[in-house]
C-alpha cells in the first residue's frame, strides 16, 4: 500500500473555513459597534436628563434649558456621522406632569410644588458595515427624570 500524499490539504481546508470565520468576526464587530452606540446614547440621555431636571422655569436670566441640553449631548462622542444628529428632530425634551400631559410652556417647572418629569428622547444613527445585518441603524433611548428645581 502506498502513502496518499496530503500536500495542500490544510489549504483546502482553510480555503473552506476562511469564509466562515471572516463573517463570524465581522458580526462581532458590528454587534460590538451597535452594542457600544447604544450605551454612550444612554450615557448621553442620562446626563441630559439629570442636568435638565434642576433647572429652574424660563426668566430673563436662565439659561435656554433645550439649547443647553443638546450642547451637553453634542459633547459626547458617538460613533458615525456627527453632524446634524444633534438637530432639533433627533434630540427632544419634554416635560410633564403627574399624568404624562405636557406642560404648557416648552420651559421646566418654576418650583417643585407640583410633581413634574423631564424626558429626553434621543436618536441617531450608527454605521452598518455588512448588508446582511438586520436593521439599518437607527438607535433611540429615553431617559426620564423627576424635576427638582432649586426652590
């Protein structure tokens, strides 16, 4: 009996296993990026909130509580395109009562005699590299907060 010679078989072998592995590491890679995406917007979304929630009601020397709110967000870094995500349709803050029900004025409460919450709704976009992956980016959080303005 002869010996079969084996020359190029673990070639073959991981011509055939390559593939797998290369999709298998860009899947942990994007789920790495979305999965990172979604915690610096919550990140984001808290520290929002827990500022926009001691401000005190609008007057001639507050400061513009929604203006301020998307610097702090514009601060962070989020991966994927920077600009514009800090646009008035991808950064939202509202406040509102015991019932949900919007206040009145776009400005916080004056005093803390009336329960009232504050919530920051933020949206925005993180690269998708395959175009296999499900989804097409788009990442929201909400993150809201009782108001406890100084009295």
């Amino acid at each position: 009996m002869t010996k079969r010679r084996a020359r190029g078989q673990s070639l073959v072998e991981f011509a055939i296993a390559f593939p797998f592995l290369m999709l298998l590491i860009g899947a942990i890679v994007q789920f790495g990026v979305i999965f990172w995406g979604q915690n610096t917007l919550t990140q984001i979304a808290r520290d929002t909130g827990r500022w926009a929630s001691t401000q005190n009601g609008c007057d001639s020397t507050s400061v513009n509580v929604l203006a301020t709110a998307k610097s702090i967000a514009a601060s962070s870094s989020l991966i994927g395109p920077s600009s514009g995500w800090t646009s008035p349709a991808n950064v939202v803050a509202t406040w509102g009562g015991d019932a949900g029900g919007p206040v009145p004025s776009p400005c916080p409460p004056a005093s803390n005699q009336q329960v009232a919450f504050v919530t920051i709704t933020i949206h925005h976009q993180v690269p998708i590299f395959f175009p296999w992956i499900p989804g097409d980016g788009n990442l929201t959080t909400v993150a809201q907060f009782r108001m406890e303005p100084h009295p």
